[in-house]
C-alpha cells in the first residue's frame, strides 16, 4: 500500500525565504508595503517571521516583485509522518477504510500540534 504524502507548506521556513529574496533584490520592507498598498508593513513582517503566509494573489504578486515562480519562494515542509508505520499498522487492521481514518486523525493531531 503507497499513499502519497500531503504537501504542507512550511511557513517559518517560507518566511526566512521571502525575507532572504527581499533582501536579494535590494527591497526593503516599506517598498513592500507600498508594492501591496498596505497601511502598515505588518503583515509584511508577519510573513516574514512565517507567522502568516501572503494569500494566494500576494503570493503571485511577490513572485513577480522579486521575479521568481511561487516555487521558489514556498518552501514544502518535512513529512512528519512514518509511512512504513502506517503501513505496518494498516495490514493488522482488516479494513483499508480505518487505515485512511487513522492517518488522517494523525495528521490533524500534528497539524493541531504545530499551531
């Protein structure tokens, strides 16, 4: 049994990158704010700090900023979960139905963990 791992993207991570790509390009944070139109550089920081992520239209908006695909500015995070374990578990259970459930309430529990 192979089930593909769920993407999740890893803010902290993601932020450093948006932070080191600013700098890069020679940005500062007021020429953010001003790019996106913002009151104050808040959310800027926010983003950089991997506190929150630019929604999706300023996220393709700071790609073509700092001209680079979202690629390059997400960053994906490590899988936290054992699959071999999973699998382990799932061939002791007599039905495909409780191992799709168990690595679902896995991930909500990391996921829940991680906030």
């Amino acid at each position: 049994m192979h089930q593909k791992a769920f993407p999740v993207i890893d803010p902290v991570a993601t932020g450093a990158n948006i932070l080191r790509l600013r700098r890069a390009r020679g940005l500062s944070v007021r020429a953010l704010q001003a790019y996106f139109g913002f009151e104050e550089p808040q959310a800027i920081y926010k983003w950089q700090k991997g506190k929150s992520l630019p929604s999706v239209d300023n996220l393709y908006a700071l790609g073509a900023l700092l001209e680079v695909p979202l690629e390059e500015i997400l960053v994906s995070a490590k899988p936290k979960l054992h699959r071999i374990v999973c699998e382990q578990q799932a061939d002791a259970c007599c039905s495909p139905h409780f191992h799709v459930m168990f690595v679902q309430r896995r991930w909500m529990r990391q996921k829940r963990k991680a906030a």
